[in-house]
C-alpha cells in the first residue's frame, strides 16, 4: 500500500470500476482515509481493501473522484500522462489522414484517459481546457508535456466552461505558451478554409466534432435548396455552397459567430448571391419560414446541447420536438433532414423516439438513410458511454 490518501468503498460499489468506468461517485464512499487536496492522488479500494484504481480527488464535485489507472503499478504523474498523450497522438494519425485537415481534437478527456484534459489543435496552435481538479492540479507538467508532443509552441487556454465551477475552479483563460493569438487562426478541413476564433469563440472556438459529418452532409447539397439552423461559423453551409447547393440559408442567434461566417464565405471564394445569413432564435425562424410559406431540400439542425445529463432529458426533448416538427413542415417530398443532437443526457435511442414523434406529427413519412456521429478524434470507449454524446439522422421524407 502507498501512502497516499484512500477512498474506501461501500460494499458493492466498486462494480462501475470494475468496468472500468472512471467516475466515483460521493454516495459510493465509505471512508476517507487521509485528507486529500482537490486534485491529489488518491488511491480507491473496494470495502474488502482490494486495489480498484488511482483517482484525482475533487471535493467539490458529485463525481468525487476521477480515475487516472486502473492498474496499481501505473502511479499518476508525467510518465503515465506522457504515454497517454502520445497513445492520444496516435490514434489520430491512425484514424485520420493528414490531408484531411490541420484542426484536431488531441485529447478527448475521459476518453482517452485523461478526465477533464481537452486539447485541440488549430493548424500551429494549441487550444487546452482543464476542466477537472486532477488535471487542475497537473496543469504545468500536462501542458508542457501536451507542447513537447504535438510541436505546437503556441498553446492557449480555454478553462472557461461551467464545468470547471462543478469542480470548485475558477474560470481561466489566456495565451499559456508564445503569442496570444492576434486575430483568428485560419484551419483547412476537407479543402474548406475555416477562421477560428480561440480566444472567444464557442467551446475552443471551433465544433471539430462534426467535420466528416459536414462533409458528407456537403456532398448531399448539390442542386439543393438548403436551410442551416444553428449555423455558427457557417461549417455546414460552407461544405453544402462549395458542392454545389441551389441556396443556403444559414441561421444563429449569435452576431459575432455569422459575422465570422460571411468572412469564411469570402475566404473560400464562395459565391454570396447563393448565401442568406439570418440572425435569429431557429425556434422562432422555423415558424416564420413556414409562415411565409418556404420550403427547402435540406435541413440542416445542429442545435446546442439541450441536456448535458439524462435528468435534463424531458425538457431536451421538447425542444429537440419542436424544432424537428417545424423543420419538417419545411422540407419538400424527397427532401432531407440531417438532425443532430450533442446532449449527452439524452441517448441515440431517445433521439430517434423523439425524431419519429415530430414526424408523426408533421405528417411525415421518413425512411432513416444514414446515422451520424462524431469524427473519429472523439473516440468513445465502450466502458464510458458518457464519451458518445454527438449523434445525428439523415432522414428522407417520403
Ligand atoms: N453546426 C455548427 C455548430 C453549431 S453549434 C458547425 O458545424 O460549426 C450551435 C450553434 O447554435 C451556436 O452557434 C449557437 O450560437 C447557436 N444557438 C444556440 N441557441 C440558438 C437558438 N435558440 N437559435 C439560434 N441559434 C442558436
């Protein structure tokens, strides 16, 4: 035994780790041996005094404690964080050929083993959010660890999500390593150039995890009449203009993310008589398209997340409800709907339940051509069904 502090276990709690799930939950607790920091290592034990998993102890959090290994031998510290990382690093460049693009996702916290660790790189910038006590507590030796192995000098720093209150920490934010960035960093994702905003942008300034599915969703738009609800930036309207789309029609509530996106446009040569930007709430535009009595080929819906954990499900899914219903009464026969939802709170299964719901109130016969999810720099692990939040539908109306 280390002498390290030690959570002991309630008889019969230890089975989620023994599935190797990386939460402790505070109700799973018996004894706390010690008195951990937040951040500190600790070392969990079944009520039977068996080894289950070294964790980083959060005081404030439900989820008291995050697992770093399950293996007694692998002590959390630079060593097991390096191999981490690069088993990360690897895995994208397996996954992910390097024409694709130059903005990646790194490291997908829990994920990749790393909880509450992301790092996404744009083309030479890297983009950190530490988002758990334990990495908190790591911070310095994981973001040089993170600069030595991807190359990128420049990291910056977005540790300003609500999650981080979760776990008791301020927010932070700011230029880590090299110049803070001077305007936004132009990407290349599947041929189109992208301007990200790291410093205030949305999440770390760009939403990586729908590339492939703006791509593919691009190549459906040609010779199509399209409507994007939720557009931020403009991804699937600049995937869907450069193949070939009759129109788009974009929408956001957000001014400065449309503004960003009237610049990709003119940054990609992309003709602006076929683009309609429109700020907006979807909910409301949705009604007043239809009022008006448009009609589109595609729609496109990526909404925010609804609900981040499944008690938030019930109202999510009246939101996701509604928005499919009214997309719905836009779409002519043989149009299509890609819909998506990035609500961990609510499962693929449910998505559909609702999804089948609006189009039984629509009116609507759908035949389901395609399913969605995220590019393969968020990975899921079978043991942590947390990780596959994003999913989506291509659905035909018949
Ligand atoms: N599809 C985009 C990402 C969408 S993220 C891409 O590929 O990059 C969700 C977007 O919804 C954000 O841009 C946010 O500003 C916007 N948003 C959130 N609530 C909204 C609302 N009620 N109406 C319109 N836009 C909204």
């Amino acid at each position: 035994m280390s002498d390290a502090p030690k959570l002991t276990l309630k008889p019969g709690r230890e089975r989620s780790l023994l599935r190797r799930h990386p939460w402790v939950f505070s109700g799973a607790i018996g004894k706390v041996q010690g008195s951990p920091s937040s951040g500190a290592t600790v070392e969990v034990r079944a009520a039977d005094g068996a080894f289950l998993a070294w964790a980083a102890f959060s005081p404030a959090s439900q989820i008291r404690a995050r697992v770093w290994s399950f293996d007694e031998a692998e002590v959390p510290g630079p060593k097991l964080f390096t191999n981490k990382i690069e088993a990360a690093l690897a895995l994208r460049r397996a996954a992910i050929p390097p024409e694709t693009t130059d903005a990646l996702r790194l490291v997908h916290a829990e994920s990749d083993g790393i909880p509450g660790l992301i790092a996404d790189r744009y083309a030479d910038v890297l983009v950190v959010q530490i988002l758990s006590a334990g990495c908190e507590r790591w911070r310095e030796p994981l973001i040089g660890i993170l600069r030595d192995i991807s190359g990128c000098a420049r990291v910056y720093e977005r540790s300003d999500t609500d999650a981080r209150e979760l776990e008791g920490l301020a927010p932070r934010s700011g230029a880590v390593s090299g110049a803070e960035p001077d305007g936004p960093i132009r990407i290349l994702e599947h041929g189109i150039k992208y301007e990200v905003d790291v410093v205030s942008g949305q999440k770390t300034g760009f939403y990586l995890d729908q590339r492939d599915n703006r791509a593919r969703v691009g190549l459906l738009a040609a010779g199509r009449e399209v409507l994007n609800g939720f557009c931020y930036t403009g991804g699937f309207s600049l995937s869907a203009l450069s193949r070939g789309a009759r129109s788009v029609l974009s929408v956001d509530s957000s001014a400065p993310a449309l503004e960003l996106a009237r610049r990709n446009l003119a940054l990609n040569g992309l003709d602006a008589g076929r683009s309609g930007w429109l700020e907006a709430d979807v909910f409301g535009a949705l009604r007043k398209l239809r009022d008006e009595g448009r009609q589109f080929d595609l729609v496109v819906l990526d909404p925010p997340k609804f609900a981040p954990t499944p008690k938030d499900a019930a109202r999510a899914a009246r939101g996701y409800k509604d928005i499919n219903l009214n997309a719905l009464k836009l779409l002519r026969p043989g149009g299509l709907l890609a819909t998506f939802s990035c609500s961990g709170g609510v499962s693929p299964e449910l998505f559909q339940k609702i999804v089948a719901g609006a189009a039984a109130d629509a009116g609507a016969s759908l035949l389901l051509r395609e399913r969605f999810s995220a590019a393969p720099d968020h990975p899921v692990r079978v043991e942590f069904p947390e990780g596959e939040y994003l999913k989506g539908l291509l659905l035909e109306r018949r």
